[in-house]
C-alpha cells in the first residue's frame, strides 16, 4: 500500500467517501486517505479554536495582561511549547495552596522520616505578617484575600509543617507580587491625575499668586513618598484653594455684573444726551427759520419763547445727566478700590501661607496648626509628644564667610538632610532665621535626644558643599516632651532654654529640657 501513487490513493478515497456516504469535508478526506495510504498526516495547527480561546481568557491585571501577549504571540508563531508555558502560567495564577496539604500515603516498605515543623513563635509572627498585609491590597482581588486566609488559618495550627508552608507561602508571594504590581499601577496613575488636576489649577489661576502659589504647593506635597500627615496637608490645602476660587468666582461674577449694569446705564446716557441735543439742534433750526420769514415784532415774541423753553429743557438734562454720569464716576472707583482690596486680603493670604518659601518646611503658621493637630492626638490616644528646638551653630560667621546666598543654601542643606534622616511623621518647621522646630509625635524625651543625636551625625557625613568649599554644618539643640496641659508655646519655650544650654556647654549638643 505505500508504494501507491498518490494520484491512485486520492481516487480511492473519492471513491470510499461515496461507497460510505461521507461528506466530503478536509476532515473527512482526510482520515480515509491516511486509513487507505497507512500513515499518518501531520495535524494541522488549530489557529481558529486557539484564537477563540484567546478571545475569552481574562487580561485585566498586568499579569494576566503578559500571559495574553504570550499566548497571542504563541498562535501567531504557532508555537506550541510557548503556548504549553503560557497556560502553566494561567495555571499558577489559579493555585489553591490548600491542595497542598493532602498527606501523602506511605507504605510500610517505603516510609518517609517525620516531616519538619516550623517553630509556633516564627507561624504566628508570619501569620501576623499576612494579617497585617492584607489591608493595604484593598477588596479587588478576591483570590489574594482567600489564599492569605488559608495561610493565616494553616499557619495558627498546631505543628505546620515546613514543607507545606513553604509550598503555600511560595503560592501566596508569586499571586501576591502580581496584585502589588496592579496596585502600584493604579496608585501611580491617581498621583498623575491629581497632578494634571494640580497643573489645570495652576494654568487657570496664572494671574491669581495665592491660587498659583497654593496649586504648586500642591503638586509638591503630593509628589512620593507620600504619607499620612501629607496627605493631609493635601487635603487642606485643597479645600482653602476651593474655598478661595468660589469666593474668587462669586467676587468677579458680581462685579461683572455691576461693570455691564454700570456700562448699560453710560450708554443710556449718551443715548438721551444725543437723542437731546439733536431735539435741541432741530428746535433751533426750526426757530431760525420761523424769524428769517418773521416781519414783525410779534411773529418773532412766541419764537423767542420757545428757543428759550428749549435752551431751559437742554441746560435740565444736561445737568441732570452730568449728575449721574458723576455717580456712576463715584461707583466705579468704588469697586475699583473693592477690587483692589480684595487683592490685598490675598497677597495677606499668600503671605500666610504655611510653608517657608525657602526651605519648603513648614513656617511659623503651619507650625501653629501642626502642633494643635498633633496634641489633640497626643491626649486623644495618650500617648507622648515631644518638640525639639534646633539652632545653626556659627550661622553668622557662614553667612560672613559664603555671603547671604550660602547662609540660604545651608539651612536649605540643612532642612534636606533633616527630611531624610527623620521619621515620616516627624514635621520639620522653620521657627526664625536659623532656627528650626522639630515636632515628634509617639516620642519620649530620651527617644527625642537620641533622635537629634543621630541628626547630629549624620550631618558630620554630609557635607555642605558650596563651590569647591566643603562646610561642616552643626547644630545645638533641646528637647521637651509636652507635659499634661501645656501649652506648646510653654513646650517650645522649654525647649528654648534646653538649646541655650546646650550652646553655653559647648555647642554641636543636644539637652533635655
């Protein structure tokens, strides 16, 4: 049979398809060839059924959205061993790390030695661990959530053993890397949006400081790292900035509207003083006239009359006219020093604005909000706060020696290495001059020294830097932790009294107050 011509085995197969009533399909053609030649033809690569597939598979994560390209890919270049690695990948997307569990059967002849088992102390700390991460991924991805519960419930019993928390943590940090990713995704694209959102402020408020000087500020407060306390400095710098451009809206729509009453009003005017004077104009013609054709004394009398009946009535409305055009004159410069104003009570506003032009830390206003912010919780949850008070060591003779231009760049070096060093939570504000205020929330008095401490050497690995110039910037500082009813400016003044001591005993100090 396999030395048959291929021209004999084809009729044969026409020939089978009409003795067995088959329809004459490629399918069908095609097994009855192969039945009638023994062999076997290559099968031909499902694109169509693999396409509908692809068509139905999920892709809205990034990892979902990588297996796709994969799998497109794979039927473009009909590739099936790329198309087995796309779906083992699907695969694992989908694991139930509980399937892991089952207890393999042993034999007497073949037993395994006992399996090991993971400390209790290190199970609970991991599953503290899931606990505590599963808030920040939010309710989207189911699956992560019913892993994490299936690890948490495996690894709080009693001896779990290593093997099978390896297996299931391994499941867990390959499904939870792909939902981080999705989340940084979305945190990524909400800060770009608020940005434009920012911009958009920025670009239509172009003539307004304030709004201009708040829209940037708060580009710059929500630039990552992002943290609570920033956020919330966000939030009211957002609301004031809505406050201010309603206000600002109401302010211009009104006096718009009194600008197109005041101008509706000049233009009746001029249109009465011209539809007068042309009634006055066409009364004198009529009445020069009227004695060019007089012969007597008596014809001319009654136009006498008239001409100065007429000469009365336009004097009237002149005077008239003259009396509200100065009005109007009166209320314009009335708004005209509304506006101006109004553009003082901003530049004021800008000029309180909370953060230190220079430094971009907090100024004596922000400062003040801050710390009622930060002592209401204090005694809301109980739990320490304390101020420190810092101040340049030898800031004159820098300025003397770099010029006031290098002073600004220091205490700007200053409060750079200070934002980086401390906690997210701790504020940095800029009391005056050289002096800076540092508020440490959840912080004890000994916690508080040791902090500055660390400050203090880190400043002596960075140095300032000014031209070729390198400069050892140090400063002394006090520490007071807020007591039970104390004011913070009672604090601060505490923490005054520990900064001068710290420059009488020394300088480059730090002392509790």
């Amino acid at each position: 049979m396999a030395d048959r011509p291929p021209s004999e085995i084809a009729r044969e197969t026409l020939k089978q398809l009409a003795i067995r009533r088959l329809q004459p399909t490629p399918d069908n053609y095609l097994a009855l060839y192969d039945e009638i030649a023994e062999t076997r033809s290559p099968q031909p690569f499902p694109e169509g059924p693999l396409s509908q597939i692809l068509r139905v598979l999920p892709g809205q994560t990034p990892a979902q959205k990588r297996l796709l390209g994969q799998f497109e890919r794979a039927i473009i270049q009909k590739d099936w061993s790329s198309l087995q690695s796309t779906m083992v990948g699907y695969a694992n997307l989908g694991l139930n790390p509980m399937s892991a569990t089952a207890t393999p059967i042993e034999t007497a002849a073949d037993a395994a030695p006992p399996a090991a088992i993971l400390p209790d102390e290190f199970a609970q700390l991991l599953a503290r661990l899931v606990d505590n991460v599963l808030p920040a991924l939010g309710d989207d991805d189911a699956r992560v959530i019913e892993m994490a519960q299936q690890l948490v419930t495996f690894l709080r019993e009693p001896a779990p053993p290593i093997s099978t928390a390896q297996l299931m943590l391994g499941n867990f940090t390959y499904r939870l890397s792909f939902a981080t990713e999705e989340q940084g995704a979305i945190r990524s694209g909400l800060l770009n949006l608020l940005h434009m959102v920012f911009e958009n402020i920025a670009v239509l408020s172009a003539e307004d400081r304030w709004l201009q000087g708040q829209a940037q500020a708060l580009m710059a407060a929500s630039t990552p790292p992002l943290t609570l306390r920033r956020l919330d400095d966000v939030q009211r710098r957002l609301k004031d900035v809505i406050f201010k451009q309603a206000e600002a809206k109401a302010r211009t729509v009104e006096a718009q509207e009194q600008m197109k009453e005041m101008l509706t009003t000049f233009i009746e005017r001029l249109a009465r003083i011209t539809a007068s004077s042309t009634t006055y104009q066409g009364t004198m013609e009529r009445c020069a006239d009227l004695i060019g054709k007089a012969n007597t004394i008596e014809e001319i009398a009654p136009v006498l009359q008239e001409v100065m009946s007429a000469t009365r009535s336009m004097a009237l409305d002149s005077r008239v006219t003259h009396d509200e055009l100065q009005d109007l004159r009166e209320r314009t410069e009335a708004k005209r020093a509304e506006v101006a104003k109004l553009q003082e009570e901003l530049d004021r506003a800008s000029a309180q604005a909370r953060h230190d032009p220079l430094t971009g830390s907090l100024n004596r206003k922000g400062l003040d909000e801050a710390m009622e912010r930060e002592i209401a919780r204090s005694r809301r949850l109980g739990s320490p706060l304390c101020l420190a008070l810092l101040d340049v060591d030898n800031f004159k003779t820098i300025n003397d020696r770099l010029g006031h231009s290098g002073g600004d760049a220091a205490l700007v070096h200053l409060a750079q290495v200070t934002r980086e060093v401390m906690r997210p939570q701790d504020l940095l504000a800029r009391y005056g001059g050289e002096e800076f205020v540092l508020v440490l929330p959840d912080t004890t008095v000994e916690s508080g020294v040791a902090a500055m401490t660390r400050l203090q050497r880190e400043l002596t690995t960075r140095f300032f830097l000014q031209g070729a110039e390198k400069v050892l910037i140090t400063f002394s500082a006090g520490v007071a932790q807020l007591a039970d009813s104390e004011s913070s400016a009672d604090a601060i003044r505490r923490a005054d009294q520990g900064m001068y001591l710290a420059k009488r005993s020394g300088k480059n100090r730090v002392m509790p107050a």
